[in-house]
C-alpha cells in the first residue's frame, strides 16, 4: 500500500442526493467511486437503492471496498464508466434510474505517494488512473512531438504559453520527474507572467499532460453517447465536471440530445462548501433527465 494519509470530500452531496436519487428503490450507477464517497451517500438513502460503482484505479477502489464494506446494496467494479453498458449487460440490467459521473482527480491520486499527478512533490512521471495501461505522462513528456505537445498544452490546459512550453520540453529531454518538468515549464514562462498567475504556473501543463494520458475527454464523450440508452425514462444523469472543457462537453451534449433535457443547474458549491472543501472551488453539477 502507498503512504495515504488523507480523505477525499464528495463534492455537493446534498445537491447530487437531491437531483439524482428520484425513485427510492430504483438502481444507479456511480461510474466513479473514487473512495466511495458519493457511493456511500447513494445507497444510504434507502436500502431498496441498488448502486453499481465504477472506478479504474484499483488501489483507489480498494479504498471504497473497505468504506462500503456495510453496504449490501453496492457492487463495485473494476472498469472504465466507457464500458458502463459492458456491465451492465453482464449484470442482466438494461436501464437504470440514475447515473453519476464526478470527473476530475481524487484526493488520493494526488495525494498518494508515487502516482506523479502533483507538482508538489518530486515523483516519477506517472499520471495513469488505470495502473495497466502502459501509456504514462514519461511518454508523452519524452516522446511526443514538439508540435503535438504545443497542442495539447494549447488544448487541454488552454495554456497561451504553450509552445514556448513544448520547446522547453523537448531542449530539456530526457524529463523523468515532475520536479523536472516544473522547472521545464518554469523555464518556458516570462518571471512577471510566473508572479502575476494566481495558480501554480505548472497547473495547466500538468492538466493538459493528464487529460492526454488517460483520454479523459475522449472517454467523456464515449460515455455520453452510452447514457440516453441506458436510462430509463425519467432517470437522471448528475455530471460534475471541474473545467471548462468537460462541463462544455457535458452541456452540448445535454443540448444536442432528443433523448436529455436539463433540469437543473449548472449548480456551482456554497461558499461554505469551498471554505470546507478548496477543491470544490471549480466544480459544477449538471442534472438531465431521460425524456
Ligand atoms: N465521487 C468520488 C468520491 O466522492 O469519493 C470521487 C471521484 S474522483 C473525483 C474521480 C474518480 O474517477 C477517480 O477515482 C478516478 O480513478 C476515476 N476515473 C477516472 N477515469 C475513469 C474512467 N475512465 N472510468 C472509471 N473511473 C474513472
């Protein structure tokens, strides 16, 4: 096991309980459990709620086995929510009252020794959510092209300095720590621009790096496609996203869809929430019911 002294807080419980959670014995899925917070919530509300829980990191998932371990009415998967109709159809379901996905990081893959999601800490460049893949941040920093690194620095981060930072990159090869690649990006920004951020100056290259290495939008959009089909009519679908570019894809997709229509949100945190629990500060809950 990993040194781990932390615990992550689900993010607008009261709210995603509130908007998802509208047949008291129907089955939902939380296709990322993380450490179960939203899950434990879910199948707290009654014991005729059936949760099935997704998650695709093992060791965070080996923490919500031990959270949910009173709870009969969940069953935790190994699995990417890209294959939710998978297991589904393995479990014999074919429509479900709700689904939640809360994209983004967890506190454990940040703050987890060794997974090399944070500049914080001198780590090797890992990234992966799913410790099989063989793709990690390592490949991405040392063997892509300046060019395809300017792109997803420009596109995933919307970092404005990105091709300065993909030249700084590839001059600095061979990168294997985060600490290098701090320095990396450092290197690549104007000193006034580095005081002037708000945020760390690594945040949106180290964003970008991760959003590359585990395909979240593609995955985001995959998933998206499955939802209308496996919600039953009037299920609900709670989507908490953390930057613009998923909550974009969430709201298109939502607006674009015959099948969605959005009831509410997006819902943003109570400044009590944030003062609570920081890493809220950017999220936002969208609810859409099947129709
Ligand atoms: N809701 C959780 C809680 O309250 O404890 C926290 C979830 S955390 C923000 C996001 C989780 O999504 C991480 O544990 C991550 O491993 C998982 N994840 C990322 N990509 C995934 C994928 N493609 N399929 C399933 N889970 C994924």
């Amino acid at each position: 096991m990993r040194r781990y002294e932390d615990k992550h807080i689900p993010v607008m419980p009261r709210e995603v309980i509130e908007h998802l959670i509208w047949k008291k014995d129907g089955v939902y899925v939380d296709c990322t459990v993380g450490e179960g917070g939203h899950t434990l919530l879910m199948a707290s509300v009654s014991p005729n709620i059936f949760v099935i829980g997704l998650d695709i990191d093992s060791e965070v998932l080996a923490i919500a086995e031990k959270n949910l371990s009173g709870f009969s009415n969940v069953k935790l998967f190994k699995s990417s929510y890209v294959d939710l109709p998978v297991v589904l159809k393995a479990l014999n379901i074919e429509k479900v009252s709700g689904i939640l996905i809360d994209l983004g990081i967890s506190t454990y893959q940040l703050k987890a020794e060794g997974r090399g999601f944070t500049f914080n800490r001198d780590e090797p460049l890992d990234m992966r959510m799913n410790l099989e893949q063989k793709k990690t941040a390592y490949d991405v920093v040392n063997f892509y092209s300046e060019k395809e690194l300017a792109d997803i620095i420009f596109k995933y981060g919307e970092e404005r300095f990105s091709r300065r930072i993909a030249r700084s990159i590839v001059n600095s090869r061979p990168i294997n720590s985060t600490f290098e690649l701090v320095e990396a990006i450092r290197k690549a920004l104007p000193p006034q621009e580095i005081r002037k951020r708000k945020r760390h100056f690594a945040t949106k290259t180290f964003q970008a790096i991760r959003i590359e290495v585990n395909g979240e939008l593609n995955n985001i959009e995959n998933f998206l496609n499955n939802v209308p089909d496996l919600l039953e009519i009037g299920g609900r679908l709670a989507a908490i996203s953390f930057h613009s570019l998923e909550d974009r894809l969430v709201k298109h997709f939502i607006k674009n869809s015959n099948k969605l229509r959005q009831i509410v949100g997006p819902i943003i945190p109570s400044k009590e929430e944030i003062d609570e629990n920081p890493r809220a500060r950017s999220a936002k809950l969208r609810i859409a019911e099947r129709i």
